[in-house]
C-alpha cells in the first residue's frame, strides 16, 4: 500500500474506523483456496494494516464468494487481474481503476473532501 494512503488514513481516522484485526496467513490462506483466486498484494497489505474499516463513510469490507471478486463497497476486486471494477446485475463487469491503490486513494480523498 502506498505512502499517501497511510498518510491520509492516519490524518482522518478515528478511533473505531478500522477494527485493526489482521487476518492469519492461514485465514488469507483459506481464503485463497475456497475461492480460487489469489488476493493481490495491495489488498492483503491494506488487510494486515487496517482490516476492515475505513474513514469518511467509505467502508472495505473484505472478501466474498462470487467466482474471483472480492467486495469492496460497490465496487470488486478482481482478483485475477487485480482490478477494482463495479458489477451490477443489469450491467455485468464494468471497468473501474487499474489496482487496489488507485481505488482507496481516489476513494479516500473524496470521502475526506465531502468531511
């Protein structure tokens, strides 16, 4: 996870934003093998740092059973590609932000920028 992520977590977070509860290498483990996928790194790293949570009113949830998504908001990580992108049933997959980090960040700052 990048700098400037930190960065804006640490100025805006209040107790209770994130739970800080990282999960166990056999959890993450777990994980990987029910759903078939392999997490990318920029998500198990924002894990182990905050968990689940966020600031602002955006919240990271965690991961989900449907094919190699995990559920961020309203929005997916793809976990084959390590995309962010939206899904709806009526629309199918629609492209969102290269990575993880290109998500949180854009997120972040307009959660912080609505406080």
């Amino acid at each position: 996870m990048n700098a400037q992520i930190r960065a804006l977590i640490a100025q805006h977070e209040q107790k209770g934003d994130f739970t800080h509860v990282a999960p166990t290498e056999e959890m993450l483990a777990s994980a990987q093998r029910l759903l078939s996928v392999t997490i990318p790194q920029q998500f198990v790293d924002y894990l182990a740092e905050y968990s689940h949570g966020g600031v602002g009113g955006i919240e990271i949830l965690g991961v989900g059973l449907d094919e190699s998504m995990a559920f961020l908001e309203v929005y997916c990580l793809d976990c084959d590609t390590g995309e962010v992108v939206s899904w709806s049933q009526a629309d199918g997959v629609l492209p969102g932000y290269p990575s993880f980090d290109d998500f949180l960040l854009q997120d972040l700052e307009d959660a912080i920028e609505n406080l």
